[in-house]
C-alpha cells in the first residue's frame, strides 16, 4: 500500500493556481454547510411555513370583503411576498449567523484557519457559499410565492402574470433579497463570534432598523427608512412604490450596500485578531 | 449548550420579534388590507413552529458513547521524502502578552527533524499559546516563530506541510466524522482515496457515518490525529494528543509517533505528563511561567537527575560508619537499609568486601523523570495545592 499513499501525498509540492485553491475553500466550505442534518431541517421547515403563510396572506386577500376597492388597490405584486420577507428572511439569517458563530463556538475556528490560514479567503468562501444557497432557495420560493398568491387571487382579482410591469424584477429581487440578509448574517456573525449577539444585531439590521424608523414623524419615518433593508426591499417588490421611497435601482444599492458593509468589517476584524 | 438548542432558542427568539413587529403594525394599522383573522393565524402558526424546532433540535439525543474501536496495530507508516535542508520549527525570542498577563516571554528553541521533541510544561506554562503562534493562529506580541523557515501563513496549503492538533474536542457535534474530515480535507486538495487510509490508520472506519456528538473522548483524539495525518506532513505539532485514549491507544499512539520520527519527520508533541514523555520523546523542551527551562536530551535529562546506592546489610552501622569515614553521605532508608550518596555502587560494595561486611542488597536508584521535572518546573507552576505562590502575594500587597 505504500504507492497510492505517496502518491496521494505528492501534491505537496506543487503549488496550486489560485483557481484551484478557491475551489477548494469553496468546496470545503459547502461541504460543511450541506452536511449539517440541522440546516437541512430548519431551511426545509422555514421553506413550508412560507408557502403555507402565503396561501393564508392571498386567501385573506381574497375572501376579503371589499376587496382592493376600499383604501388603497391591493398590491399584488407585494402580497406575494408578504409571508417570504417578514417570516422567512428570519430563519435564513439565523442561520447564516451560524455559520461563523458555531465554529466559534465549537473551536472548530481554531482547525478551519490552520487548514486555510488566508481567512479572508475563508470568509469570502463562507459568504459564496452561504449567499449562493441562500440566493437559489430565495429564487426558488419567490417564484413559489409569486405563482402560488397569483393562482389563488386569480379567482377575484385576477392574478398576474410575470409579464406585468414590475413582476418579473420583483420576483427576482425577493430572491436577492434574501441573499442579502444571509450576508449580513454571515458579517455579523464573523465580527461578533457569539451566536446570541450577532443574532441580535444581524436581526436589527434586517427588520427592527425599518420599525424604529417606522416609529418616527412624517417626513422623517421614510426619508431615513428608505436606507434600510426592509424598506429597500419594499421598494422592489411593490408595484406602486410610496412617494418617499427610493427608485428600485437605488434600493438595489441599498440591498448590496448592507451585506457589503457587514462583510467588509468582518473582512478587516478578522485579520487583526486572534483566533 | 448544544448547538441544536442554539439554534431553537435563535428561533424562537427571532418568533418573538416577529410577533412583536406583527403587533406593532396591527397597531399603527398600516396599509394591509390584512383582516385581523389573518394576522392571527400568522402568529399563531409563528409561535408554536419555534416550539416544534426547539422539540426537534434542542432534544438530547445523546446515545451512550459507543466503545472505542480496537486500536490497528501500529502499521509502519509509509516514508515519505523528506524535502532537502532540515525542515523545522524555529521558535526565536517570542514573546505573547494577553493585556497584563504574559503567556510567552522570550521563549527561543529550535525542533529537528527525525526526533520526537516533548514539550512540557505544567498547565498555563504557555505550551498552547506557544502552538498557536507557531500555527499563525495568534499573533506574537515580538518575535518570531517559523516552520522550515517561514511564517505559517505563507503556506498555500499548509496541512500538506504541518499537521497540528490543537483540541480534539473542538469538532462540530451535528456532523458526521467522514463529513468533518472530508471538509478539512477539501480546503487542502486531498483526495478521498487519502480520507479512507487516514481513517484506516487511526482505526475509525466503522464509525465514521456517526456524528461527532456520539464520539467519546479517545475517538475524538483519534479523528484529531487522522486529521493531522491528512496530508503526510513531515512536521506534526500535537497539543496533548495522549488525552483521553486508553493504555493500548497511548501505545499504538506512542509507536506511530517513534515511527514518523525515525522516518525523519519533524515531530513536536505537548504534555503536562512527564511520565508519557520520557517513554516517546527522544529530547525534551520544557517550559513554565513562559520561560524556557531546559532543552535536552530525554536520556541527558534522565541521567542529570539525582541518583543514590541503596545497599543492604546485617551490620548496617557499621558500615555506616565506615561509609562516613570515606567522605559518603549515608541516611538510613524505611525499609532498613542505608542510601548511600557521594559514591558509586562499586564502591560501596568493595569497601564492604574488604571489611568482611555481608551486603544482601546493592543497587543504584535514579531519581524518577517526574521528580526531575517536578523539582525543574516546581518554581514556576502557575496553580498548586495548598501554597499561594509568593508572586500572587506580592500581587495582592501591591494592590
């Protein structure tokens, strides 16, 4: 046996490209997060209550009384995503919090920077990763939501069709949407270590920041909520925008800015601390 | 806590302020058209679902830890070629401060190839800081420490170069052995084929598929030293690796270790026991207060201990007094008898012989490994029974 022993130890002396090396991090890092039984349940258990929370939203919509004649038009658009962006952004960014934090906690951190000492490299893998599956499983339920609430409005209203004006860039972004939140988990998580705190934060970035900003006068409630990420994110999946928010492409801005400055403080934090 | 309840306790947290932003905008009335029943529903479903989670993840599913797997006999490890030049671990005036407390303190050694090297210490000597320095884990406060000549950090694949193992128990308890090995594994490039013979090595092949919750304590040591070996490095850092495995693992341990070494790896291994490392390390660095106390040859250190002739015989006092007479210390020993220093067994007995004294026993004692290094490290040990140390009392008459 002492052949394919040696030679599966004769990459050492090769120094790989930095393709390969990335692939490798990245294949590590989605090793860990897919191997987690956990994850798999609680991504799977958030994912039904989602589309059940989007049937009971459109049901109510549509077996309302008045309809969408009385105050305002029912939007439909957002309707949709009514369930997805206020219940299951939550369990996602738990989650992505988690992923740096119960390395953490573990001390696996300590094995993870050995094996992979550019740790932003590791950070960056994490973030791939974890934006990535949260990006296909936003993409996948946002298509979901948006069909499941159109088929049920169709009875009354009518439902739309991703043709409408909006819809398509709508459904697409609820998915990015939550991408964004898992990254802000992610940064959270890497700058905090412990699991409790950076749920807390990261759960004030993604929701409290908008009731806070709700709480203030008039002018003032949108003109500084227009910066958070819920609002941002209201922004892109409403079909008729309040007057105050920001456009959907400053929104998207505002959706990039988020996670992008959560990452970058992990980026800068990590390198200058011990592990 | 487990990592299960954290999660639950996570989720039923964020319910929480779910419900308590549903019932702020209940309140204010904002522009859903949302009849009250539908915001029940909401929070009902919301609510108990963080219950269920909790009921699911945060159960304890510990089983009884399943016995350990029979040790494999110690297979002569494959020898690898060792790279040109002498690849070791050069530790030179490091100094780690943690605030007020210094955890190194100007530490220098130097560890060669084809040696296992026992580095000792009492607890909170600084053997672990010391590693994780060398690791690149910490950040010195001054000084350097270097493997084959550089920095850890510039190592693109470093478990190809160092396989360390600094805590076993660090391991995620929700994933599987194979899973967690096989993660460690993809971020250096090694192969599945590598995976299945380090696990064949360390004997855990059968339980690889279970979760690292499920792993008792030697099997967690075990994974941690396959893990060392993923890549076949010709240098090893071990930071008590002999935790926790049984006798027959600590041998099987100990002959892997002989046989690395004498293929010309680069081996360093931690201990507070000395006892288990007279019997691996060829050369021993011990330290304490972050200080270095000695760095030697284990049989230097063996023969530098203090060493006496017990010698037995009917007319005891008087050769006593004749022992006294030739410039000998004698003290007499519980079990009857005299502890002869100052002289050599020969000697004792040839001035017996020529006095006609019966001598029923003659043998030359050595102090034990563990009294040498009790007496070397005794000043410097950070938490003792029974005796403040005088530095905690000048501490406390300084404040």
């Amino acid at each position: 046996m002492t052949a394919p022993q040696l030679q599966a130890a004769g990459t050492a002396g090769t120094t790989p490209s930095p393709l390969v090396r990335a692939r490798d991090v990245l294949a590590s890092e989605w090793t860990k997060l897919s191997s987690l039984r956990s994850n798999r349940w609680t991504l799977g258990a958030a994912a039904i209550v989602t589309l059940v929370l989007t049937a009971v939203v459109a049901a109510s919509f549509a077996a309302a009384p008045h309809g969408g004649q009385r105050a305002a038009p029912v939007d439909r658009l957002a309707t949709s995503f009514l369930a997805f962006a206020e219940y299951l952004v939550l369990p996602v960014t738990v989650l992505s919090v988690l992923v740096f934090t119960s390395e953490y906690g573990s001390g696996l951190i300590r094995t993870t920077f050995t094996a992979v000492p550019r740790r932003r490299t590791v950070l960056a893998a994490k973030a791939a990763v974890t934006g990535a599956a949260a990006l296909v499983t936003g993409e996948v339920l946002a298509f979901a939501c948006f069909f499941l609430t159109q088929a049920i409005l169709s009875g009354r209203h009518g439902g739309l069709s991703l043709a409408h004006p909006g819809a398509a860039r709508g459904v697409l972004a609820a998915g990015f949407v939550l991408a964004a939140c898992a990254l802000v988990g992610v940064g959270a998580g890497a700058v905090l270590r412990h699991t409790a705190g950076a749920i807390a934060v990261a759960v004030t970035v993604v929701y409290l920041l908008a009731v806070l900003c709700l709480v203030l006068p008039a002018p003032w409630n949108l003109r500084l909520g227009r910066f958070t990420l819920p609002f941002a994110a209201y922004a892109e999946v409403t079909a008729h925008p309040p007057t105050g928010l920001f456009s959907p492409w400053l929104s998207l801005l505002v959706l990039i800015a988020w996670p992008a400055a959560a990452l970058l403080t992990a980026a800068v934090v990590l390198t200058r601390r011990d592990v | 806590m487990r990592p299960g309840s954290g999660v639950a306790i996570a989720v039923v947290a964020v319910a929480l302020a779910f419900v308590v932003y549903c019932l702020i905008d209940l309140s204010r009335a904002r522009v859903r058209n949302l009849p009250a029943w539908a915001w029940a529903v909401i929070i009902c479903i919301t609510i108990p679902w963080g219950g269920i989670i909790y009921l699911i993840l945060g159960k304890d599913r510990t089983k009884p830890a399943a016995p350990d797997p029979p040790p494999p006999p110690a297979a002569p490890h494959v020898p690898r070629r060792i790279p040109a030049g002498p690849v070791q671990i050069e530790v030179d005036r490091l100094t780690k401060r943690f605030g007020h407390v210094t955890a190194v303190d100007d530490l220098s050694f130097a560890v060669r190839p084809g040696r296992v090297t026992g580095f000792l210490g009492p607890n909170g000597a600084g053997k672990s800081t010391t590693l994780r320095v060398i690791l690149g884990l910490d950040a010195p406060t001054s000084g350097t420490a270097l493997v084959g000549g550089r920095r850890y950090q510039e190592f693109i694949r470093p478990l190809h170069e160092v396989g360390s193992l600094l805590d076993a128990t660090a391991v995620p308890a929700g994933r599987a052995g194979w899973s967690h090995l096989r993660a460690i594994a993809q971020s250096n490039g090694i192969g599945r084929r590598r995976l299945r013979e380090v696990l064949e090595l360390t004997g855990l092949e059968m339980v690889a598929s279970r979760r690292l919750g499920e792993f008792s304590l030697g099997m967690k040591q075990r994974l941690g030293i396959a893990a060392a070996l993923l890549a076949n490095p010709p240098v090893l850092l071990l930071d008590e690796p002999a935790n926790g495995l049984d006798p027959e693992g600590i041998r099987w341990f100990r002959q892997l270790l002989q046989a690395m070494a004498a293929e010309g790896r680069t081996i360093l291994v931690s201990s507070h026991l000395m006892s288990e490392m007279a019997q691996t390390a060829d050369h021993l660095v011990i330290i304490g207060r972050g200080r270095l106390l000695a760095d030697v040859a284990t049989e230097q250190f063996v023969s530098g201990t203090s060493h006496d002739v017990l010698v037995q015989s009917p007319r005891a006092g008087e050769l006593a007094s004749l022992l006294t007479a030739s410039g000998a210390v004698v003290a007499p020993e519980n079990g009857g008898g005299l502890a002869v220093t100052g002289m050599d067994a020969a000697a004792v007995g040839d001035l017996a012989v020529s006095h006609g004294i019966a001598v029923h026993q003659l043998v030359t004692r050595h102090g034990s490994l563990e009294e040498a290094y009790l007496t070397l490290t005794g000043a410097s040990t950070d938490y003792r029974a029974g005796r403040p140390l005088p530095e905690v009392q000048t501490a406390r008459a300084a404040r």
